[in-house]
C-alpha cells in the first residue's frame, strides 16, 4: 500500500539566508544603520545581504567547513549582521563570544566550541593578543577594521570581502542546521553552549515580531541595545530583517547622551535592552529636559524594572513592557502585554501589575511552575515553583552534553523561582539559588529590590540572603545611592515600613560606590554574596 502524501504545500526550508533574501527583496531600501567608533554607516537590506553573499564565499575560499565553528569578538554593527547571516548562510555556526567575560572563560569557550575562525573588532585586540597562544583551533583571527593598528597576522574584515563578488547562490541546507552558538555566562561554573537551528532561529523570528512581543513592521525603527553577543540580542536582528524595519546599531557607546542622540537622529520608534542602560537614558533625559518624541515602546529584561521607572517613561509618552528568557531560549519567551479583559482596566493599575510583571507567553511557547516533587502548580496559586518553559526556539540539550537538559515529558528547568497568575502572567520570586529561606519561610528578593529601587536617592539595589546563626538566613539590601551620603540605613527601613511583613524587613542595609555587575549587565549577586555574606556573623 502506498504512503499518503503528508503535504500539499511547499516544502520550503526554514533558513536564515532566506530571512535576508526576502529583505533585500522585498525591503531593499530599508536601511540598516551603524555606529562604528563615533561614525554613522548606512546600508540598505540589499547591500547587506551582497556583501554577507561575499563573506559566505570568502569563508568557503578559507576552506570552512559545514558544521565548523566561526566566532565573533564584536559590537552592534553591520559587519556583525552581516556575519549572524554569512556564516550560517554557508552552513557554519556563528558562535558570538561575549567579551564581558573573563578572559579565562573565554579561552575556555573558544576551546569548547573547537573555533575555526575568530573575527574581531580591534576594540578586543587586547583580549584577541591573551587568548590567541591558548586557543590552537583557530585557524584565521580576522580584524574587523581596516585601520586598527592590529597585528600584522590579522587580516582586515574588508580586504576579506573584496577579493569574492558575492556571485553565489546560497546553499541548500538542512533547516535542522545548527546556526548560532551562544554560552551562558557562567556565574555558577563554566559557561554552558547553546546551539540554535535555522529552524528555531526562523520560527522566533514570527514570534517575536508579533504585535504581543516586539510588535515590529516595516514602518518601525528598530535599535537593539542589547548586544549582539548577547543570546542573538533577543532576536531583534531577525525581527528587523523579516518585516524589513530600519534596523540601528548603536555600537559601543551606550551612555544616555549618546543613545538619546542616535535615536532623536534615526527616528528610533522602539529598543529593546537591560534596565541599566535605560536608566541612564531616563536620568539624562531628565537632568537635560529633553524629549524623543519618535520613541514609543521599550521592551526590557534581564533583570526587573522598577515601577517607578515604568511610570517615568510613561510620562515621557514611552510605553515600558517586559519580557523574560534566558540564554537556553534564545532570550525572549514572555512579554507584559494586555489581553482583552484589560481593556478598562486604568493603566495606573495595569502598570502596577502586567507591566511590572514579567509577562505572559509569547506566541508558541509555553511554562508551568513545579513543586519540589514535580507536581505541577496550578495557574492562580499563591505557591511559588519552579519555572519550566517549552518552545521550538528552546533547547533541549547543551552543546557538548551527555544528556538532556529537559524533563522526561519535555519542559525545561529554568531555574527561576516563580508565580503564574490565572491569567498567564509569571512573576519571578527569585533565582533558585537567590531565593532567602528564613526559618523556614521564603523571602522574595525581588520584591525586595523592587520596593527599595523606588526609594529617592536609591539607583541601584539588591537582595541577598546573609547568614545567620538562627534563622539560617536572613536579608541583606545592597544598595547603590545616587549621590554619595545621601541616604541612611533608618532612612530606608523607613520607606519599607509598611510595604513588606515585619519579618521580610531586611536586618542590614549596605552603601556601595559601585554596583557589581555580570558579563552581561545584569546585578551579579555571587559577588555581593562573597564580599557581604557572612557580614550578620561578623556583625554578631
């Protein structure tokens, strides 16, 4: 007996090279704009996609393989973008470093990985000139710029591409393909790799576009402050390239003077980022009383906003929505958006619980919270689990691993701590390994932080468990004062007050110069817990 056709339709791969196919198409004179070293660069989708066509064929004169690993050391720009297509294009893995890390991590990355290749702005020559006796694999170490002062060994990115005329077809591949390798940032070990397909990378790209996540269209002007280094910067790249918006890489330089002037240049309409560098925008743009009046949505994540910062760019005319995600799935799987039931809900009130909260899922995934048996939690109960999440964006094995990383019926552990509400919207309690157990009982040191970061005078803040000889642990807030002196341990107890239960109230508050922060921006607590952990001991 014969076999039923499974299919009428097409069978069309889902690639990335057909991503930027479509945009040059279709969205040829999009512009995809660049901050390199101080200087604004223009392409159009068409150019881009040419000049990635010369990359793919001057990686095949180079004699990469498909499957072989080629790394990027590099900011937000268009050579950047043209290598997340290029590479893959060709049917390698574009393996993006974040240069945020230890120059001990990275060595052990690009060993991992078994790099064949490594382009680099010249900005890491430093970095590149460290790791270049350890890492033998690399075959090729390309600078970026043509007038770095790099290595004479290091050949320039533009030299590369103008020896080949991007003549080519690009391949056909299996859309099962591996495309992009990312590594967590190891706070807790070595970093972890995360391989994404074409398949996955392609379905999210939709997703995320959608008008319930990054809600982006040919009309929008799209800039990525999250860097490209940075789990794909949440995908925004993809996004701008399917709907063909104008796409504006910012670079390096992301102070708030600097971020509010390209976008009052470009018409920047949304950006998506960490709370950190938007707080510098907002701080700017409140000390200067200026405006950016094209600017109306940001969408932010890797760690919580504040409410007040949400109500601040509210009043600019700014909407601030949240997503949530994490290395393993390719960042972006939950944003703060309403449903209909909210429509007459006063958006006060829907500031202070859909958009402060970190979201509902995205289009095509999926999350529930489990007990400490497995049990799934229901939706609406007041008992935090552990989050799981499932998408085809999703791994579900790390590069290089014996063994899945997902449970036997498929979820992902993510980690986190969490709440979903009967509506769909998760908020994080804590990191598993954050969470502050006293006596038995858990303290939320989120809620904490989100409470004190609203305090005037406080810029930055943190919760952490610190031991303590009766209650096993107890909290300590770290905080990052605006201005030196300008607030007091009683001050801040004060303003808790009220807010939290008696036996929430945090038994130290600490003054900091600086906050420290991880790899990839976001307040990195392990270091807050070695200076400050043991500090309620030594203060007994």
């Amino acid at each position: 007996m014969n076999s039923p056709r499974l299919s009428h339709a097409m069978d069309i791969p889902l690639l990335l090279s057909s991503l930027l196919q479509g945009a040059a198409r279709h969205h040829r004179r999009s512009e995809i704009v660049s901050v390199i070293q101080g200087e604004t660069v223009r392409h159009t989708y068409a150019e881009c996609e040419l000049r990635a066509r010369r990359l793919a064929q001057a990686l095949l004169n180079l004699g990469i393989q498909h499957g072989e690993r080629v790394a990027t050391l590099a900011w937000n720009d268009h050579r950047h973008y043209e290598m997340y297509f290029g590479i893959p294009g060709m049917g390698a893995i574009c393996h993006t470093i974040n240069p945020r890390l230890f120059v001990e991590q990275i060595t052990y990355i690009v060993n991992d990985a078994q790099d064949v290749a490594l382009f680099y702005s010249s900005d890491f020559q430093e970095i590149v000139e460290k790791i270049r006796p350890q890492c033998p694999s690399i075959r090729h170490w390309i600078c970026l710029d043509s007038e770095s002062g790099a290595a004479t060994s290091a050949s320039a990115y533009e030299q590369l591409l103008a020896g080949h005329d991007g003549d080519m077809a690009w391949p056909g591949i299996d859309e099962r393909s591996d495309a992009f390798l990312c590594y967590t940032s190891g706070t807790t070990g070595q970093p972890k790799g995360v391989l994404y397909t074409h398949r996955a990378t392609v379905i999210h790209a939709y997703a995320v576009s959608l008008p319930d996540a990054q809600n982006v269209s040919a009309q929008s002007v799209l800039m990525p402050v999250v860097p490209m280094f940075h789990a794909n910067a949440w995908e925004a790249p993809f996004a701008a390239t399917l709907t063909g918006a104008k796409l504006v890489l910012p670079g390096s330089r992301l102070d708030g003077a600097s971020l509010h002037r390209l976008i009052d240049q470009e018409g920047v309409t949304m950006s998506i980022g960490v709370p950190t560098v938007w707080f510098n925008v907002l701080s700017y743009m409140q000390q200067n009383n200026v405006r950016v009046p094209t600017l109306k949505r940001l969408l932010l994540g890797g760690s919580p906003t504040p409410l007040s910062m949400i109500e601040a760019y509210h009043a600019l005319g700014i909407q601030v929505t949240q997503g949530w995600g994490m290395t393993e799935t390719a960042a972006m799987t939950t944003t703060s958006q309403p449903l209909a039931q909210h429509r007459d809900v006063p958006l006060a009130e829907q500031h202070r619980t859909i958009y402060q909260s970190a979201g509902r899922a995205v289009s095509g995934a999926d999350m529930r919270t489990v007990d400490e048996q497995g049990q799934e939690i229901p939706w609406g109960s007041s008992q935090p689990g552990e989050l799981q999440v499932r998408a085809p964006w999703i791994i579900k094995r790390y590069f290089n691993a014996p063994a899945d990383a997902t449970t036997p019926d498929g979820w992902l552990p993510t980690g986190d701590v969490a709440l979903i509400d009967s509506d769909g919207y998760m908020r994080l309690t804590d990191r598993s390994k954050d969470v502050i157990k006293s006596g038995g009982e858990w303290i939320s040191s989120v809620d904490l932080e989100n409470l004190a970061i609203a305090i005037p005078g406080v810029y930055l803040a943190a919760c952490i468990a610190g031991q303590h000889e009766r209650w096993g642990e107890r909290p300590i807030l770290v905080i990052e004062p605006r201005e030196p002196g300008q607030l007091t341990e009683a001050e801040v107890l004060k303003a808790l007050d009220g807010q939290i239960a008696k036996w929430w109230m945090p038994d130290a508050v600490i003054f900091i110069d600086k906050m420290p922060l991880t790899a990839t921006g976001k307040l990195s607590k392990l270091e807050l817990r070695k200076r400050f952990g043991t500090h309620l001991l030594n203060r007994a």
